[in-house]
C-alpha cells in the first residue's frame, strides 16, 4: 500500500452523485501550506477552476476537495455559489478559511452539483481525517477510467512525493490536463515550489493528448508539507518530474478504447516550442492514431503531419531530404523499407508500447509527447456518453 506523505490525511466517502462508487475525495495538511497549481485556459472553466485559481494565487493550500462524476461547469451562477459552499463548508469541518480549500470538480458538463446529498456529505466529513493511503482517494476521483493512477518516488534522505491522477478522455492540455494531485513531505518553498512545478508540467501532462479535447475542468495541484525537511533543490525537481511522468504514461495508456501507448520523440528541432509542436502533430492525427490501433507501419501518414505544420515561420523551414522517420528503431524513412520489413513491423506497431521517433535535422531541440491509438470503442463510448 501506498501512503500519503507526512503530514498529509485524507476522507474518501460516496455522496451519492452517481451510482455506488466513492465521488467525494478531500486530502488536507495538519495546516496551511506551500501549494501550486495549474489550470485549464478554457473559456468555459468551470466555477472550481474559477474559486481555487483565486484560492491559491497566493501559493498556499490547507486541503483540496475533489468532486467526481458531475464537474459543475456551465452551470451559472448558481454553479458558482455551489462551489463557494462546498469550500466553505470543507473549510469549517477542517477548521480553516475557506481561502485555504481548493476545489476541484470531474465528470458530465451541465449538471449541477445535488446540493442536498452534496451538503449532507460534506457534513459528514470527520475534522480528523482517518485515512493515509494514496488509493483509496486516487480511486474515488475516478470517472471513465479504468484504471487506479498512482505513482511515488522517494529522495536521498527520505522525504517523498506521491501522486495520483484520473483523465482518460476529453484530453489535450493547455496548461496540465485531467486531475492530478502530487503530495511531498520536502520542505519547499512556495515561490520555488510554483516555479519548479510549472516547468515539471510543461514536460509532463502538457505533453500528454488523447483526443486533442481540452477539459473545462483540468486542475493540476501539488502540496508540500514541509514535513522531512528540506531537500536539494534539483533532486526534488527530477523527482517530482518522475512522478509526473509517471502519471502522465498512466493517462495514456487509459485512455478511452486504446490498446497502444504512443510515444512520439521528435529531435533536431530548432527549438523546444517547434519539437512539441511537430510530435503533438503527430499523436493527435487521426489517421496515425488508427494505423497504430490496426498494426500498420504506414509511415506517410507521419510524413503528412509533420508536412502539415506551417504555420510558424520556424515550421517553414522544414525540409522533408533533412527529415528521418522512425517506427521504434527502424528506420522507414528516407531508408525505404521493403514490403517484407514493412509487414514484419506490424506486429511492433501493434502492441502496448509503439515509439515514433522523428529528427527534423534542424537544430539541437527535442520533445517527447504521449497519446494512444484510436479505436472504436471510443467512438462508440463517447456517442453513448449521456444516453
């Protein structure tokens, strides 16, 4: 079992939002502490997005209240005095300001919070939070996934970072993507904690996409205790980029209907925003995600989406004599493969791991993304998603 580090409780319960599965998570310091956290940039953010952006803009947290299975987003005002409640209320059961919650809200768009279970819920909460496992809350944030999402990672002398994430569909970050919550007993200060988690989430779940969809609702959040002590400034980093990471490969893999982690390393760009740019191209094309999910090297369509980007100036001087294509470690492309290397790589891109390497030949830059083939059983979940 994995715990929550010191420092760090929690309260799991089922509220009755949806069916029988726990939707309520709340996960509190012994007091307030250095916290950051990134959100979506939708236009359409929901009412949590709003209330906690304004909560921690001064980089400090005492507990965040997950809602899962109704996200309250375009709800209106009404939407928003349902968010301010539950902060406040989460607030008086922990003995806190309601400034010092941050809420955080997942499931169908549209819907209301039940205020009357979600109060009487609230209400129950213990102002001793019993629990210290990672599970049982990584659990109960779950919506479509399939899948519990923890990952930890523990530095030299003892302190540790522990993480938990939900996301499966409705996935292409602007900022972080889903939920994810990372917890540290290192000592971290607010300022440098903000900083260091910023450019961790730039490298991790932005570099993540399922369905080229960004949530309403996305909240990326990382708490630190103080607990341990202090730590080493770039080993915390390296951790915390670890976890996130992590979590990151966790989401794909989940993502709805996929069979295939797909990995895309592009190389040799002229920058780190071009890089990101081009293997973004590539995991979300359509027709690359299903010639992974049907066990077909057609590399053309990754020579489409790497032509497709030309936009930037930056992208204009990509040239395809310079460029090389990669399935795993063979190379399709200028190196032309035979039709039987090609059939022999069918079964490569057709299972759990596919890597897609691409070097633009342009510079020193790279970037790594993650997304997952495209099956289905995802059109046919999301065409049925409310009916």
């Amino acid at each position: 079992m994995i715990e929550l580090p010191g420092g760090f409780s929690a309260h799991v319960a089922n509220i009755g939002i949806k069916d029988e599965t726990d939707d309520l998570v709340v996960i509190a310091a012994d007091a307030a502490v250095p916290t950051a956290a990134v959100f979506t940039t939708s236009r359409f953010a929901g009412p949590s997005v709003t209330l906690s952006r304004q909560h921690v803009a001064n980089h400090s947290a005492r507990a965040v209240v997950v809602i899962s299975k109704n996200s309250n987003v375009a709800t209106g005002p009404d939407g928003i005095t349902d968010a301010s409640e539950v902060a406040t209320t989460v607030a008086d059961r922990l003995g806190c300001d309601p400034t010092d919650i941050v809420v955080t809200s997942t499931g169908v768009i549209g819907l209301r919070y039940p205020m009357d279970r979600v109060r009487a819920g609230l209400q129950a909460i213990p102002q001793t939070l019993p629990r210290r496992d990672a599970e049982g809350p990584a659990r109960g944030m779950m919506t479509t996934d399939t899948v519990v999402k923890i990952a930890e990672a523990t530095l030299p002398g003892g302190a540790r970072i522990v993480g938990m994430a939900k996301g499966v569909g409705m996935i292409e970050p602007n900022m972080a993507t889903h939920i994810s919550l990372l917890f540290t007993d290192a000592a971290v200060d607010a300022d440098e904690l903000d900083a260091t988690f910023r450019r961790v989430v730039d490298r991790t779940f932005n570099c993540v996409s399922i369905d080229t969809d960004t949530s309403t609702s996305d909240s990326s959040i990382v708490m630190a205790s103080g607990a341990a002590g202090p730590v080493d400034a770039a080993k915390f980093e390296a951790a915390l980029y670890d976890v996130a990471v992590d979590l990151t490969k966790q989401i794909a893999r989940d993502g709805e209907g996929a069979n295939s982690l797909i990995e895309v390393h592009v190389d040799g760009a002229l920058n780190p925003a071009q890089a990101k740019r081009i293997a973004k191209a590539v995991v979300n094309s359509p027709l690359v995600k299903t010639a992974v999910h049907g066990g077909d090297p057609n590399w053309g369509r990754v020579a489409m989406a790497i032509g497709k980007c030309s936009d930037h100036v930056d992208d204009q001087s990509i040239d395809q004599t310079a460029v090389t294509i990669r399935f795993g470690a063979d190379e399709v492309y200028p190196r032309l493969l035979d039709d039987e290397a090609l059939a022999a790589l069918s079964g490569y891109m057709s299972g759990p791991d596919v890597l897609i390497h691409v070097s633009l030949g342009l510079g020193e830059s790279d970037s790594t993304v993650w997304g997952c083939d495209l099956s289905d059983t995802y059109v046919r979940f999301n065409a049925d998603y409310t009916t």
